[in-house]
C-alpha cells in the first residue's frame, strides 16, 4: 500500500491542477497505470479495480481529481485563498431550486473554454446539497465531501 501511495500516486497526480486530462483515452491511460500498481501489490486476481482500491483505501484517479477541485471551489468561496469568486464564477441569479451558491453557467465560443476549471466544476457545484456547502472549516467539508461522493 505504502509503495503506491508513495511512489506511483505523486507520479500520477504532478501539476495536475495545470494539465487535468479530459480526453477519456488520456483519462483511461493514467487510470490504467494505478490499476496496474494496484493489481502487483494484490496476489488475488480475482479481486477487481474498485475491490482493490477499497481495500486499499483509495479511490479512482478521476474521483480524487473533482474532489480536490471542488475543495478548491469551497475555498475560493469561504475566502480562504485570495482571490475574488466572481471573477471565475457568476452567481446564478435565478433563485429557483438548489442553494445560494448555486453557479451560472455562461456561454463560450471555443471548446478550450469548456474543460477550464471554472467551467468543469460548475455542473458538480450545483449537484451538492446545501448540508454539505454549509460547513465552515475545510476539514469538515472534505468530511460531507467525501460522504457524499460515496453516495
């Protein structure tokens, strides 16, 4: 366990926050290298990728990569870095279903703009119960995060 998440997890997730892949064949191919390690560290074969990471502890690559931008969406918000949210995100002024810090999701011209960490977190943001964004500390929100992505 110690040697995956030691050696071969720090490779996985370098500058992650700069390069996140959207490309599912990219997204699959970094994937396929923690299946790998997870499957050597395992003697049981019959055991699948979900099975192997439970045990371990650990979830998928692509789970860990939302989880730590919407964490970053959180502190943007509770002002905990410093920097302004209305700069990256619109407040939707709708008020219609959902909590008050619901996003609005704007137009773009160029497919770029869509995988942007302004834009990909917003459809995740909104799906969030108010419970889970109505904590104050990072720690307990990564709690009720981490709950929720179970679910």
């Amino acid at each position: 366990m110690y040697v995956l998440q030691l050696v071969v997890q720090p490779k996985l997730e370098y500058c992650i926050q700069a390069w996140r892949p959207y490309l599912c064949k990219d997204v699959e191919l970094l994937e396929k290298v923690q299946r790998r390690a997870s499957r050597l560290m395992f003697g049981d074969k019959s055991l699948g990728n979900y099975e192997r990471l439970r045990k371990l502890g650990l979830t998928t690559l692509e789970t860990r990569r939302l989880r730590d931008d919407i964490i970053e969406v959180l502190k943007i918000f509770k002002v905990f870095e410093d920097v302004t949210y209305s700069t990256y995100f619109p407040l939707s002024q709708s008020g219609l279903r959902g909590h008050s810090y619901k996003l609005y999701i704007s137009s773009f011209r160029l497919d770029i703009r869509k995988f942007s960490f302004s834009v990909r977190v917003i459809n995740i943001w909104n799906a969030l119960p108010y419970s889970v964004l109505q904590c104050n500390t990072v720690n307990t929100f990564k709690c009720h995060l981490d709950l929720c992505l179970e679910n």
